[in-house]
C-alpha cells in the first residue's frame, strides 16, 4: 500500500506556504531578487501544519504572544517544546529535505529565514568536505548572532528593499558560516547511511528522474536537487538500487519506449526523441542491451 508522500515546499515561490498556511505573509523577500536567502514573516493562528518537505533549510525567529505548546514531528521523531512570552533571541533549525510535521497550541509570529542547501554546500567547500556536513535539527537554541542578522535582514527589506541583493548575500554568508560551524555534523553520509539513501531522498531522486527521463537530465542537477555531491550520490543510489543513476535513467527511457512501440504507430525515430535518447542508433543500442532485441523485433511480437 503507498503511503502519502510529503508535501515538497520551494520556499523560493512566491506562494509556498499558500497551501498550507491559512493568513498571507506579512511580508516576503520574494520581489527584491534575493537567491540565495529567502525571508518570510507569518502571523499564525494556532494550527496543525501538514507533513512537509522543504526545499530549504529554515531558521525561524519566533515571537510567542503567550505560552505555547509546540509539537514537532521531524523524521518520523516526535518532539514536544514549551514556549513562552518572556522567550526572546532564540532560534529554531529545520534542514532541509526532512519530512516535517508541526502543530501549535496558540497564535504566534514567525520570522523564515530560508538558506538555499546548494549555496551552504559551496559555502562548506572553503573549510569542510561538503559532504561531510549535515545541518542539525535544532529546538529552542539562544542565539544573539542569528537572531540580530535575521533582524538586520528584516529591516533592510522594510525600508530599502531595492538594490539590496548585495547586502542579503553578504548577510547569507554570515549565515552560512555560522551554521557550518555551530549547527552541522560533520561525518561520512555514507556511514549514517550504511544501506544507501535513507528512503525519502531515494524517493525524491527517483520522482525527479522519472519526471525528466525524456530530458537531457544530469546527475549535477539530481545531485543538486539532494543537496549532495555526485560523487555520495552515485554512490548511495547505486547502494539502494544496485545500479547506477544512469542505468536507471536508461531503464526508464527503455520501459517508456515500450509502451510506445506498442500503443502507437509513431516511427523509431520520434520514439527515440520522444524517449531522450539521442539518436535512432543510440535507441536500438541500449533496447537490445535490456531486452535482447531490437525495437523493430519488439514491436513485431
């Protein structure tokens, strides 16, 4: 029986959080041109938010109107955190990729910080394998630094909004630095991970390809869309998988190619193109490799 998949939220759109979040933003950093960092401010009612998958790792600077019973389920793991009014200069970490579930007991503010996983993966190049680096889920932390960026973010984008991409990139760095240093592990994935990928990333790797395989998709934008090298990537899939993430890509082309042959009378070249592969011959070749003939003798049968 499958099982419902996470909501994945890119919370570099405009409307992300439209879904699931029932009051618009206050306001957004969604049309001052900003890449790398993404700034959002919410008023929420007391509410259960649905399971989610965000696209990018989230610092959140919450303001608690009174005390607050804050339930998360992050991973499959339940936390339970109690908050209350007099609570300033605390910060909250949620990475990026995770099935994550919340619920709130009251009416509170928020402040998102988003940080783009591929930029703090470049960030980690200057000091640390990337790799090696996972962000840590983090609760209830005080933190003066963050809380004072994300702060200066906040003012900046209320008062002088345009020409202010220079600025949140610097600020971002800041960030990213930051988080590198005091909210991530650094460790092989491959040994947390001794059987391949955990599920939910195995899952979006494959919904992701099966989505392109007609396309000239590569394993840099796969692995991107992971928030991982190719090289733990290649590596882990072929763990979960036993092949590779070009085999399975191929496979696919193959199975789709199938289809066609059988259900239309389109030509062996507009099947090909049609499949992404890049030539007739190229097509023959990797059909007779997975099924032993030729696409002509398939459709014969």
């Amino acid at each position: 029986m499958l099982t419902e998949r996470p909501l994945a939220i890119d919370y570099s759109q405009q409307d992300a959080t439209s879904k699931f979040v029932p009051r618009p933003l206050i306001h957004s950093s969604h049309d001052a041109g900003w890449k790398n960092i993404h700034l959002a401010h919410y008023q929420l009612p007391a509410m259960e938010i649905p399971e989610i998958c965000g696209l990018q790792h989230i610092i959140c600077l919450p303001f608690w109107k009174q005390p607050t019973e804050m339930e998360l389920a992050f991973d499959g793991k339940r936390h339970l955190v109690q908050h209350d009014q007099e609570e300033t200069g605390c910060i909250e970490i949620l990475p990026a990729y995770a099935p994550i579930k919340a619920r709130c007991s009251q009416e509170f503010d928020i402040t998102h910080c988003y940080l783009e996983p591929t930029f703090l993966n470049h960030a980690a190049y200057e000091s640390v394998n990337p790799d090696r680096v996972e962000v840590n889920l983090t609760l209830k932390k005080p933190d003066p630094l963050v809380w004072q960026i994300i702060l200066a973010l906040t003012a900046v984008l209320e008062n002088h909004p345009n020409n202010s991409c220079f600025y949140a990139d610097s600020m971002a760095t800041a960030l990213a630095a930051h988080c590198l240093t005091y909210y991530s592990t650094r460790k092989h994935i491959l040994m947390e991970y001794a059987y391949g990928l955990p599920k939910y990333k195995l899952k979006q790797a494959i919904e992701y390809i099966n989505d392109r395989f007609s396309e000239n998709v590569s394993l840099a934008e796969i692995s991107a869309e992971l928030g991982m090298s190719q090289y733990y990537f290649c590596r882990l899939f072929k763990q979960s998988t036993g092949m590779t993430p070009h085999a399975y890509l191929i496979q696919q082309r193959v199975e789709r190619s199938k289809q066609l042959l059988k259900q239309t009378e389109w030509t062996i070249n507009n099947i090909a193109i049609e499949c992404g592969f890049a030539n007739p011959s190229h097509f023959a070749k990797c059909f007779r490799r997975y099924t032993g003939i030729s696409p002509k003798q398939f459709r014969m049968i």
